[in-house]
C-alpha cells in the first residue's frame, strides 16, 4: 500500500494532521507514505484529481486507489484504517 498526502504550509488541516502523521510513521516505519506540496505540483493535483488541499489518497500495490479522505482525522481513526486497508 502506498499512502499520497497533498498538503500545503499554509493549510490549517494539514498542520494540525503533520504531528499525528508523524507519529504514525514512526509506528508503522514500513509504511510508504509520499508528501506532495499542493502549490508546487498542479501537474499531480490534476493527475489525482485533487481539489483540496489536506487531501490524503490510500493506493494498492497495483496502484489502485483504495481510498480517500479530505481534512482531520484523529489518529486512532487514520490507523485502523490503514491496518484495514493493509490488510485488503
């Protein structure tokens, strides 16, 4: 599974969501998760079809997507889902 965060400095969702992430990844040190900067890369925003920034976008290992989420998570939400879905 790979995990694609389009997030912004100035998003106030994605400041908030940094800590938790980090956290998570030192947690789960195998989990592949790529940071897009949503202004510089408006390449990628159209290819993901990304309106938001504090957009985060849950890829198989074909490169399907699994799933999608805009905005906050509390952490123990984000887990389960990425154990359930590392699990699909």
């Amino acid at each position: 599974m790979k995990i694609i965060k389009i997030t912004a400095n100035w998003c106030p969702e994605c400041l908030i969501m940094r800590p938790r992430w980090k956290e998570i990844m030192a947690e789960m040190p195998t989990l592949e998760v790529e940071d897009i900067d949503y202004d510089k890369n408006p390449d990628l925003r159209l290819k993901y079809n990304v309106k938001k920034s504090s957009t985060v976008i849950f890829f198989d290992k074909n490169g399907q997507e699994l799933w999608r989420f805009i905005g906050l998570l509390e952490k123990d939400e984000l887990m389960k889902k990425i154990l359930e879905l590392k699990n699909f």
